[in-house]
C-alpha cells in the first residue's frame, strides 16, 4: 500500500511539473517583436538572416519548424549550448552540424526562454510583412535647369552670337559703303556703324573697360575651375569584384563597421580582406544576382575549392585590386575614428544612401568648403573619446578650434 500511494504521488508531482512546464512554455510564445529585433541585430544577425541562409540557416518559419513542446525545449538548449549538445552526441545538433559544413554556431548561455520567444516573434513579424515594391522615379532624365552648367553655357551661346551680329552689321556697313561710294552715291546712314566701331576700338576707355571685363571674369572663371580640381563628385569606377553595397548593407542590413573595422579606431577605415569575405561565403555559394560568378573571384583569390569547401594547400594568394573611390589629397588630413567615435556621425552622413548604392560612387564632394561647413554647424556629440555621450556644452567644431588652418593642414 505504502508502494502505492509513493508512486501516485510520484505520478501526481510529475503531472503538476508537466503542467508548469506547459504553462510557462505558453506564456513563453508570447514574445515581444520589438525586444526580439534587439535581441536578433545583437545576437543573431551576423550569421543569420531571416529569408536567406548565411553562415548559418534563414530563420523564416523556424518557429514552426520547432513548434511548442518538446521541440521548442530542444531549441532552448541549442540556443544556449549548441557546443554541449554536439559534444554529447545529440541527433538533431549533429545533423545541423554537419550540413553547415561543421561551423558550429556560437552558444549564447545568457538568453532565456522569454528571450528566444522574442527573437521568434521578431522572425513572425518579418515572414509576416508584404514584401516591399521599388518605385522607379518617372522620366529618369535630369532637369538641365538645375544644373549651373546650362546657365554657363546658355550665357556663352548668347555672348558669342551678339559678337557674330556686331561683325556681320560691320561687314554689311562697310560693303555697302564701298559700294555706294564707287557709284558716286551719298552713303546711308547705317554706314558710319563700321567707321564709329573702329573708332571705338581705338577708344582708351572702351579698351580699358573691355579688357578689365575680360581678365576679372577669366579670373573668377578660372578660381571656380581651380576649385573643382579633384573634386571627384559622383565618380563611380568600375570594380574587380561586382560587389553591391544595396544587397548587402541594404538587404541583409550588415552593420558597415563589420566590413570596414577600421572606421572606430583608426584614420581609415579598412577595405576588408578576402578573409572577411570568406567568413560568409565559404557557406554562401551564389548569389541572387549574379550566381557563382562574382563569388568565384573571391575563390580565387584566396584560393577555395567551394565543391570540396575546404582551402587549397599551397596555394599563391592574389589580392583583389580595388579602385578607390574617396580620395582626400595628401595634405589634408581626416581621421575615420575622431569622426565617428567623437563626432558620433553615421556613415551616410558623408557618403550618402550607401544602403542603396548596386555600385559605390562618390556622394559628396568632399572638398575644403564642405568640410568647414559641416564643422560650423555640426555639433560635437561627445567631449570623451571613446565614450559616447551627449554635449552638455552644445559646442560645434568652430567653437574648438576646430577651423584653425593646422587642425587638417599640418
């Protein structure tokens, strides 16, 4: 009898267990779509994506493919000790272990039940969204009337056929002239044009004006010429590698700062290396665009066998000759990391929509005047380096000096 109501109890404690478990795993499915896409950027977004795979799987419809019960528990623990569990032996773990090319995914022993059903209810909420339709602007031409070139151009046109008018009524005046004079006639009054142009040529004063019109436009001409001098806005060369900033800054939203590590602590901010590259690409074979072609050159420079998906041993590395496109000249000097850490300016400040950009080209025109501009008005966002904070003193660069000839000529 003893035996008996041991084991009911028994029976009876396992159930109440059962029963929380159940509950707190319903209350858990509850998640939160706003703290999920935190949790998602922080966590999850270097290797996932949510509709393609990355290093590791799209998480679309994962929170159907591990429904509520068993199957979800497992993924709490995958999340949290995705190591532990290959270690161990477990059947599922290895799979995914072995069809992502053995790259285990890191462990993230901090989130809990809540936090994963967050991050869920954040990948609903995206497999849920219409999918966004690009509206290509009407017409495509530029307005000419926009640019100040027309209006150069249009002023030239009109200087240069008033000049053409005054020859041809000279020309005319004075063949008539000729002509009536020979027949012994009285010459017409238009006549004297040529004789009172020739007389004006010949004018100190009219000589003097012209000359000094001619020699200050030329100068202001040429110092608005001078200015452009390499300044290369919208330059867009051609790349060794079609890489496009829209797909992945724009559509798999990479953080810049992954790529270009330098932009926080150095005067550049670094072209990645091939090894970089390889980091997503090693799993990511093709591309939606342009398939294996351009994802080859990367192969091929480094030297992987993408059917093998290991390295080529001994293999002579190429490096990927890319053409710069933002080029400051050697006696200006700019710092990535006081900018940006300091300054606390987003990388689209200075080069514009590059989320958007299939190919990079030179948004801003980054000459001396842009510069000064900006630090007149811009305000600094932090006094500490490396601590981001906001300016209780409201200063902008020009109220630290930040104008002075040797800050960037030195």
């Amino acid at each position: 009898m003893r035996h008996f109501v041991l084991r009911l109890s028994t029976f009876i404690l396992t159930l109440c267990l059962s029963g929380l478990l159940g509950l707190s795993s319903l209350q858990a499915q509850d998640g939160d779509p706003a703290n999920g896409e935190s949790l998602y950027r922080t966590n999850c977004a270097t290797c996932h994506k949510i509709a393609r795979n990355l290093t590791g799987p799209a998480l679309s419809k994962v929170y159907e493919r591990y429904p509520a019960g068993e199957d979800r528990l497992w993924l709490y623990e995958w999340v949290r000790n995705s190591p532990g569990l290959i270690a161990d032996g477990d059947e599922r773990a290895v799979a995914l272990f072995e069809q992502y090319n053995r790259v285990a995914m890191l462990p993230f022993p901090n989130l809990e039940d809540q936090d994963i059903e967050d991050i869920l209810a954040y990948v609903k909420a995206e497999d849920e969204k219409e999918p966004e339709v690009a509206v290509t602007p009407a017409g495509g031409a530029a307005d000419p009337l926009a640019d100040p070139a027309f209006y150069y151009a249009l002023f030239g046109l009109v200087a240069v056929l008033l000049i053409i008018a005054l020859l041809l009524v000279i020309i005319t005046a004075t063949l008539v002239s000729a002509v009536r004079a020979k027949e012994n006639k009285e010459p017409l009054a238009f006549a004297d044009v040529s004789n009172r142009a020739r007389g004006m040529l010949k004018n100190n004063f009219v000589m003097t004006t012209l000359v000094v019109v001619l020699l200050v436009g030329g100068a202001l001409k040429y110092i608005e010429f001078a200015r452009d001098i390499s300044l290369n806005q919208g330059y867009m060369p051609e790349q060794p590698i079609a890489y496009s900033h829209k797909l992945h800054a724009g559509d798999y939203k990479i953080e810049c700062e992954y790529c270009h590590s330098g932009v926080t602590k150095s005067k550049n901010a670094w072209i990645p290396s091939v090894n970089v590259c390889m980091n997503c690409h090693k799993t990511i074979q093709e591309g939606p665009t342009t398939g294996t072609e351009e994802i080859a050159k990367i192969y091929a420079a480094i030297g992987f066998d993408p059917e093998k998906g290991q390295y080529i041993e001994g293999y002579e590395q190429k490096p990927v000759k890319w053409e710069r496109i933002h080029n400051l000249p050697d006696h200006a000097y700019f710092n990535h990391a006081q900018h940006v850490v300091l300054g606390g300016l987003e990388c689209q400040e200075c080069h514009g929509p590059i989320e958007e950009m299939e190919v990079v080209y030179q948004y801003s025109n980054l000459g001396m005047g842009w510069c000064v501009s900006c630090h007149r008005e811009e305000k600094v966002k932090s006094l500490v380096k490396g601590k981001l904070q906001p300016n209780s003193l409201d200063l902008t660069v020009e109220d630290m000096g930040g104008l002075n000839c040797a800050r960037c000529h030195y």
